[in-house]
C-alpha cells in the first residue's frame, strides 16, 4: 500500500516537474541548467508555490526567490 502511495505522490511530482518546466520555457525561453536542477529537486509544495509565482514573475529568478515567501 505505500508503495502505490509514494509511485503516485511521485508521479504527481513528475508531472508538475514538468509542467512548469514547460510553462517557464514559454514564458522565459530557455532553462538554465541550474533551474531545471532545482525543479527536478523540488518538493511538491515547493513546486506547487512556484507554479502560481510564474504569472506575476518578471525572472526565473522571481520564480524561485525566497523572499516570494507569503
């Protein structure tokens, strides 16, 4: 049984991995190395944060800042 549950909260991860990964390179262009390093080591909550910061961000760097932080 936690098996099914860590492949899905994994799954979960990858996709929104991916999905903002995709929605920064429309919005910013290419990804810098060190972006999709920190993506791919993000937790879930942490992704999930970022990917409401992407509509008002001027920057990845917005995107990722911890002074975002409500």
């Amino acid at each position: 049984m936690q098996e099914h549950l860590d492949g899905e909260k994994d799954g979960k991860k990858t996709g929104k991995a991916k999905m903002i990964t995709r929605l920064l390179q429309r919005r910013f262009g290419t990804m810098p190395d060190w972006a999709s390093e920190k993506i791919a080591q993000a937790e879930l909550p942490s992704l999930e944060e970022w990917s409401l910061r992407i509509l008002d961000a001027q920057s990845l760097e917005d995107v990722f800042s911890d002074s975002n932080k409500r």
